[in-house]
C-alpha cells in the first residue's frame, strides 16, 4: 500500500502524503516513501515545482507515537525539502500538528484553507520541538513561535500567515487552489536553472541552522523521545487521558 499519491501537471507534481488513518502522522515507512518521491522529483527535469499535500482531514498529526521515524531520517527529510532543486510548495486544507509544522515550514512557499489549523504540541506529551525548529526559528515571528512552542495552542491559517509559517491564507472561503493558482503559474513561467539558483539564495540560512544545530537537535530528540515523562505522555495521549501534570 501506498502511502504518498503521486499526479503531475503541466510540469507540477503534486505529492500527496495518503496515510488518513493515521492523521498522516510521520512514520518511518511515510518518512521514507516521502523521501523517495522527493528525489525522484528532483532528478526530474520535466518536473517544474512540487506541491505537498494531504488526503483526508489531517495535513499531518506529527510523529507517529506507535511507528516513530528515527530522528536523523526526519532531519534528513526536512533538509531534503530545503535542499531540492525545485520549489516545494504546501497546500493545506486541514489540522497540522507538531512534526507536520516542520514539513510546512521547509516549503519554500505554503498556503493554507481557512478549515486548517495549527499546534505546537510536544510540549503536551513531554517533548520538544526540537528538530522542527531548523526551519521554523529562522522563518517565523520569534515571540509568537514561543508562545507557540511553549503552550501547545491551537491557531488558525490566518495567524500561521500572520507569523510566518504560511505564505498565504484563504480568506472569507477561498479555496486554497484559488491562492495557489498565480503562485503556479509564476513556477510554471520561469527558467528552472533560475528557479533552482534563487531557491538556493532563499534557503540559505535556513541550511546554516541545520549545519549549525541538526547534530545536537537531533540528540536532544532522541533523549528526550526516551525520557519517562515522554512515555507517560505518548500513553496518555494514546489512551486520551491528561497526563499527571495537567494541572
């Protein structure tokens, strides 16, 4: 089974992360399904810009609690969706999650749905977001991403715009295709060599981040993925229960 539907047109490939069941949450097999197509899009030179997104409610819910992905193959993934030669870009239509922030934030260009929505939740099962904050610290409003960070918030498309997680919302029911719609056509009009070059310009200390920190954030995920309040509050959520903290 399949977990990334694939479709193309005029040069666009549309890469849809088809796991509905699981909210989409990043497992090891959808982390390396994922990668896969990626670098097939990569080498592809009849493909212009690839368009992340989802099937289902869920854009993605995170890390998947029963199916973890090792923590170097979610950097390596994250890196991989800065790096490629293409601009990637997220569409979004529903709930976006811990992990899935970290997807959206490394496309180049993101828009979103006014039915999505957004939360920083590892705080809430005694995690940090540790390896997605590589593309989201240099990218977003740094009071708001702590605020963020710090209490698990649910916020809507328009904030994740006003913050910069998202390049553009849907607003009084736009359909996100209807804001995607000049952003393709733009990728569609111009040069791949200077797509490429100018991705590599924006992207730049976005790389220096994971240069700098991905070795000591990654580490820092695995200890704490392994810490006993990090059980308790992946069991509480599975069994969705507050955990003993929850004042």
């Amino acid at each position: 089974m399949t977990l990334i539907g694939r479709t193309r047109a005029r040069g666009v490939e549309t890469l849809a992360l088809d796991s509905p069941g699981t909210r989409n949450a990043l497992s090891a097999a959808l982390v390396g399904e994922l990668a896969d197509a990626l670098r097939d899009c990569g080498k592809d030179a009849e493909v212009r810009a690839v368009v992340l997104t989802h099937t289902g409610n869920t854009f993605c819910a995170g890390a998947d609690l029963r199916d973890p992905p090792d923590p170097d193959a979610t950097v390596a993934l994250l890196r991989q969706i800065v790096e490629l030669p293409k601009p990637v870009v997220a569409r979004v239509t529903g709930h976006v999650r811990a992990g899935g922030l970290g997807l959206v934030g490394c496309c180049d260009i993101a828009a979103a749905s006014g039915a999505a929505s957004f939360a920083l939740t590892e705080v809430r099962i005694g995690v940090a977001p540790a390896v997605i904050s590589l593309p989201l610290l240099p990218r977003t409003d740094p009071r708001a991403l702590a605020r963020y960070c710090l209490t698990g918030e649910r916020f809507d498309a328009a904030e994740a715009a006003r913050i910069g997680l998202l390049t553009a919302a849907g607003r009084d029911g736009e359909d996100v295709d209807a804001v995607l719609e000049p952003v393709l056509d733009g990728l569609r009009r111009s040069a791949p060599e200077a797509l490429a070059e100018t991705k590599r310009l924006l992207t730049a200390r976005v790389l220096e981040a994971f240069d700098r920190d991905a070795a000591l954030l990654t580490a820092l995920s695995a200890r704490l993925f392994a810490s006993a309040p990090a059980r308790e509050g992946m069991t509480a959520f599975l069994e969705r229960r507050d955990p003993p903290w929850v004042l």
